[in-house]
C-alpha cells in the first residue's frame, strides 16, 4: 500500500481480535484483523496472526511451574 506523505497523518487503524481465542493457539491461526482506513475508507484488510504456537495449560503444569520456580535445583 502505497500513500503519499500528505496522506499519512489521516490514517486510521483499528484492531479487531477474536474474542473467543484460547489456548491451544498455533503459529499462524488468524487470531484478528487489522483495518487499515484513509478519511473512513477502507485501505486494506490485513490479518492477524499469532507467531508462535501456545500449548493450553492445565492447573497441574502451572503448579509445577509454580513449585519449580520456588525450589532451587
């Protein structure tokens, strides 16, 4: 996309995420949109998405990453 330097002050951007994403996430699942507008019209729609991967936690990993911060060795 291309803009002229007089035009860069009146853009806009607005991101809009999935709000129903949860963990597990893989690198590359489209998480939003990015909406990139000039004076209120739309330029460009640009996905989001996550760079990496994101494994769901269960209460036990989280505890055992609790106890194991706690405890030396």
């Amino acid at each position: 996309m291309l803009i002229t330097k007089s035009d860069a002050g009146r853009l806009t951007t607005e991101l809009t995420l999935d709000e129903t994403a949860e963990a597990p996430v893989a690198a590359g699942d489209v998480l939003g949109t990015l909406t990139v507008s000039l004076d209120g019209q739309v330029l460009q729609e640009l996905p989001v998405t996550a760079a990496d991967s994101v494994e769901r936690k269960t209460f036990g990993t989280i505890f055992r990453e609790m106890v194991g911060e706690l405890l030396p060795g």
